[in-house]
C-alpha cells in the first residue's frame, strides 16, 4: 500500500480557482481502480493551503491515478497558484487495520 501526502500553499488571489480544481479531481480519482482513498482538504490553520492524502493499493494505482486528465489539469496550473514549492511524501505501508481493534 502506498500513501501520498501532498501540501500547496497558494496564492491567496488563486486559492479558490485552485480549490475548484482540486474538486474536480476528486469524483475521477476515487473511481480509480486501485485507490482505496482520496481525500483533499484546507489546512485548518493556514486557509491557502490545500493537504490531499491519497492511499493506493500499489504502484500502478498511482500512475493511473496521476495520468487522469483532471489530475494533468491541475498539475499543469499548479505552478501558477502556488506560493511556495510543494510538499510531498510517499509512504510505502507493509500492513494496516482498522483504528480501535
């Protein structure tokens, strides 16, 4: 299992239009044969950056992933809305369980 954690610290004149396009990455992610989870959201304490943390069953999960046309969109606007360079981690998971048992 791999888990990506991505952070983008926006503009805050491209935030929304940021925002708008991460949404429409989300609905075609999750559908990705592979993805086990997809989730985007705003930093709670910094209200221009957007955290994604996306969990995929393997490699070739990801690259599906990374090959869908919104996913392209965003990457290539990205530069234009960020303020700061990116933050990303890979983490490769040997196992998992639900919290609590």
């Amino acid at each position: 299992m791999i888990i990506v954690r991505f952070k983008a610290k926006c503009r805050p004149d491209k935030i929304l239009e940021a925002i708008s396009a991460f949404e429409g990455g989300v609905a075609p992610s999750r559908r990705v044969k592979g993805v086990i989870h997809f989730d985007i959201a705003r930093d709670l304490t910094d209200p221009d950056a957007i955290v994604a943390t996306e969990v995929f069953e393997d490699k070739g999960a990801l690259a599906r992933q990374e090959v869908l046309p919104s996913v392209q969109q965003i990457i290539g606007k990205l530069p234009g809305w960020l303020a700061a360079p990116p933050e990303a981690t890979i983490y490769h998971i040997s196992s998992s369980e639900p919290w609590g048992s």
